[in-house]
C-alpha cells in the first residue's frame, strides 16, 4: 500500500528520531545484551557467569532482539558498525549451547534475528552453524502424539512436559529457513504440524487465542488450558493474539498452506474489532477496565502481522488491515515513545504479563518490532522471520 503524503512525512521523521537514537544507544550498550532498562540504562543479560543458564540470564528468551534491531539497522544504512556490534551478541549467545539446560522453545527467537539473519546479510558460515545447531535443539522438542512442539522446561513444581504455547509460532520460522537451508523437509514437516495443531486448539471460534494448552504428553489428549500471561483462563492476552495474527502469516508465507492464511485472518479480524478508540493496546482484551494495563509489545508485533497480511489478502481486503496497522503504530509514536537522551528504550508502556509486579517499562522487542514494523511501511525491512 502506498502512504499518503502526510504518513509518508510522519514516518521519514519517525525513523530519522529512531535511528538517531540508535546511533548513541548501540554504542552505549555495545557490550551489552539488554532486556529491559534500568532508571533508563539497558540491563545486561549477559553480565555474570552465574547467569549463564538462568531463566533470566543469558538464555533468556529475548537476548536475540538486540542483534535483531542491529541487524535492520544494517540492512537499512548499510554501516559496518552495526554489524560489527551485533556480532558480538551473537557470539556470546554460544555458551547457551554448551550449557544447554537454560534452553527452550524460544531458540527460534533467539537465533533466528542474530545467526541466520548475520548469515543471510554477510554469508558468515560459523552463523549458519549455529542457526541449524538451535534448529535441531527446536525440533528435538516436538512431541509426536500431541503433534506439539514443547515450549518450556519443567519448574521446581511445575511439570510443563505437555505445554504448549502460541508464541512457538514465531519460533518455527527457524525450522522452515533450516529446510529451505538444507533442502530436507523434515524440520519444515514439524513446523506444520505444530502450526496445523495451534490452528485446531489454540485458535477459539471467535478468533481469539488461548495462550497456553497442556496435553498428556504420552497419549496427547487435550487436558486443560491456562491463562498464561493474560488476565485468566479464557481471556485474552493480547501479545498471544500478536504472536498468533503475525505467526499464521509468516507459516502462510513460508508454505503457501491457505488454511493458515484464512486463521491469520480470523485472528486480525478479532484483533481489529477490539482495538480501542486511542490505538494504545491493553496487556488483556479481556481484562477488567481497572487498573489501565497496557503493551506496547502487542501492539507493535500485530503492526507486523498487519501489514504483512495486507500483502498476502486480495486487493478489497488490503486497506483495512494496513489501516489497523497504522493505527497502532500512529498510536505507539505519538503517545508511548521515548526519542531523548533520558532513556536506553523507546516504547514505554510495556508488559511482560498481566499479573507481573511491574508494568510501563522498556522491553528490547518492543523497539524491535516497532523498527521492524516502520521499516516494512517504508518498504525496507530485512524479513527476519
Ligand atoms: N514469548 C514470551 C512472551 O511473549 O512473553
């Protein structure tokens, strides 16, 4: 879809403030794997040998989004630098690897926006490596009788051998580009069956999504669902609902498979009707209206997913999800950005989960997905997933 002159100004100046911003803050946390930030200094995930293998150390699900925002920056200005800084992140991710029992289902996240993206840019053949090493530790999850690909590992009390949740939708890509890579079908194959299975039993009549499913892992019987991260069982989480509008269209992308298409489009149907009057995301659609919880996460990933459906759907379909995409993101820059010196992040209202002690901080794929979102209007995103 082409911008009317206005938008078009709207996101010249919107990715100048980003970028320019960039320019100081990937200096600044160079060294850094940053999660969140702080009093408005990017943490460091990376930072102590004794967090190598914790939930929240160096395996923690997000540390792939800071080379994923360097790598688009790459790919936009063409500047070494950022190549260069994102490698570093890259190579420190390594030790996940040896130490292997941080790690989950999020691999996917993890190398797909620093490995694979640094070997499809720059050709590096140690990335590629890498890239089909998490690839086969992803695969290695699937559980055949539920056809579901195992999200976490188990908790002091907690047994989540048969958990699945919808955010592996962004994972999988990972399998799909290590078939495309290798030319052998079979990390594709579980990719469609994980991606047939959440659209069968996470996907709610009204295109809504469940953020959790537990099977018995042995026969594969559906066993209950949880709230996960949302508000409760049968609400609805709105990153949930992001991950599964944008991840049906990347699955659609990948395979060409309709069926995913026409869920992608129930999903943003629901998503679009639900999207309130000031654009701004709340943590739950279903969440009671006090207190005011936002996410600008889910906001940014369904920008994507937007969009990117808008390419996919025949013409009279286009505008109305590119609107709903530019909505958010109109939303998002005018109300929740952070562009100054004072802070390491940019969107400001972020929630890890609704029932999270803290609410409104930074979240590294928040500006991700924000940069990956501006990028795609402006017709120049690396497409990482
Ligand atoms: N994938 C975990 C989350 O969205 O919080």
């Amino acid at each position: 879809m082409n911008l009317i002159d206005q938008d078009r100004i709207w996101l010249e100046e919107t990715l100048k403030k980003f970028i320019g911003k960039m320019e100081w803050v990937s200096e600044k946390s160079r060294d850094k794997i940053p999660a969140t930030t702080v009093n408005g200094v990017h943490d460091d995930r990376s930072a102590g040998a004794d967090t190598w293998t914790a939930d929240n150390g160096l395996s923690w699900w997000t540390n792939g989004f800071w080379g994923g925002i360097l790598w688009q920056l790459y790919h936009e200005t063409g500047r070494e630098r950022y190549s260069e800084i994102a490698g570093i992140s890259e190579k420190k991710l390594d030790q996940c690897f040896t130490d292997y029992y941080g790690l989950h289902h999020d691999v996917g996240f993890m190398w797909l926006p620093t490995a694979v993206a640094d070997y499809k840019l720059t050709g590096n053949e140690e990335s590629k490596k890498r890239a089909l090493h998490a690839a086969g530790l992803l695969a290695g999850r699937f559980n055949p009788a539920g056809k579901f690909i195992r999200a976490w590992n188990d908790g002091a009390d907690k047994d989540t051998r048969g958990w699945a949740i919808i955010d592996s939708l962004l994972n999988i890509p990972l399998l799909y580009w290590a078939s495309e890579e290798t030319k052998d079908p079979r990390y594709r194959q579980i990719a469609m069956l994980h991606a047939d299975m959440a659209m069968n039993i996470f996907i709610r009549p009204d295109g809504s999504s469940n953020h959790i499913v537990e099977f018995d892992p042995e026969n594969g019987d559906v066993v209950k669902t949880y709230g996960g991260q949302g508000y409760e069982n049968g609400s609805s989480w709105t990153r949930g609902q992001s991950w599964a509008l944008y991840g049906f269209v990347i699955s659609y992308r990948h395979t060409r498979k309709k069926d995913y298409l026409d869920t992608a489009k129930r999903v943003a149907n629901y998503f679009a009707v639900n999207i309130p009057e000031d654009g701004l995301i709340p943590v739950d659609f279903r969440q009671p209206k006090e207190p005011c919880w936002m996410d600008d996460t889910a906001a940014a990933i369904a920008a994507c997913g937007f969009i990117e459906l808008s390419k996919e759907v025949e013409e009279w379909d286009r505008e109305i999800y590119f609107n709903a995409a530019m909505k958010l993101l109109k939303a998002l820059t005018d109300n929740h950005c952070d562009f100054t010196e004072n802070s390491d992040g940019m969107l400001t209202h972020c929630s890890g989960a609704y029932h999270m002690a803290e609410h409104h901080v930074n979240l590294v794929y928040a500006d991700y997905f924000l940069l990956e979102a501006l990028l795609k209007l402006k017709g120049n995103d690396y497409f990482m997933w």
